[in-house]
C-alpha cells in the first residue's frame, strides 16, 4: 500500500517529496526510484499526472535542487539560486488568475488555477509558500539516524523531532538514564 511505502510529514507537499529520498535509517532507500513509485506518490497527495509532461530526470533533478533549499534553509543560509529559478520556471507554468477571499475575517490575494495543477507545479507552489512565509522555518530532524525535513511553526521555534514519539522517544530515553545532557 502507498501509504507504508512513503512517509509522510504532512508539514508541507515540497518536504515531503524531498523526503522521499530520504528516511529514519542511515541508508534510506529511495522512494521514488521509477514513474511508477512516483505515480503512487503523486495519488497519495491528490496530485495531478495528466498535466504533467516531465520525465522522471526533470522530476528527480527538482527533488534535488529542493533538497538543496531544504539544507540551506535548515542551516539558516539563503536558497540557492538555480533553485529559485527551477522554482519561477514551474510557477510560470501555472495558468489562473489572482482572487480576493475572506479567510477569518481577513482578506486575503490568492491564486486560482483554470485548471488543477499538475504535479511539479503543485510541489514547486508549496515550496514557495514556504519560502513566503516569514514564520516557517524548516529543519532537520535530530534523530540518530534520522534524516527527515519538517517545518517548525511552534511559537519557540524550538521543534527538534519530525515525529517526537518516534525519533525524539530514545533521546528522552537515554536523558531520563543519564546517559545524555
């Protein structure tokens, strides 16, 4: 099933397809290693294949470059600019025109496509999203052997685990023994 072949942070679309290459192991395996895996990926999030005319190259070479920004952005320094444009380059495919809604009481500018986005440009909207939002910040997991990215939204911006009760339970552990400060 889908589900237990990826994981999932649900913090935000473009981590985890970064995250798809990379896992709670020290050698993750890859899970989107043929168009197939990523089909069943982009069905698990809802995402539009049908548009999508890029080749499993064009769709890897994207994962890297966001893995790229998800380092630079976890080590506090400013997004490389290739992906940037790679960013730009899947926005400008996006065809739609801008709204004004009510959310909580608020206006608010937003983006309405004529049609669904397809997948690289839904994941490429994320990752700006992201990158628009001064108070995100995306971090590193501080597994032992954990590699994940996730967004930090917490008041503290204090969060260390992707998922406490997983990678954050030894580290408790091993406080609560003594055996780490």
């Amino acid at each position: 099933m889908a589900l237990d072949e990826f994981t999932l942070l649900g913090d935000a679309l473009w981590l985890d397809f970064v995250n798809s290459a990379r896992g709670r192991t020290l050698s993750p395996p890859d899970r989107l290693p043929d168009v197939s895996a990523y089909a069943r990926w982009c069905a698990l999030h809802h995402l539009d294949l049908a548009g999508d005319r890029t080749s499993m190259d064009d769709v890897l070479t994207l994962r890297a470059r966001l893995t790229g920004l998800a380092e630079a952005l976890h080590e506090g320094r400013q997004p490389p600019t290739g992906t940037i444009a790679a960013l730009n380059e899947q926005l400008a495919r996006s065809v739609g025109s801008h709204q004004l809604t009510r959310v909580c009481g608020e206006w608010r500018l937003r983006f309405a496509p004529v049609r669904p986005l397809a997948a690289l440009e839904a994941i490429a909207r994320s990752a700006a999203a992201t990158l628009a939002e001064a108070g995100t910040a995306v971090r590193r997991c501080a597994g032992e052997t954990c590699s994940l990215f996730f967004t930090d939204e917490s008041p503290t911006g204090s969060r260390r685990w992707c998922v406490a009760a997983l990678c954050g339970r030894d580290a408790r552990i091993e406080r609560r023994r003594g055996l780490l400060r």
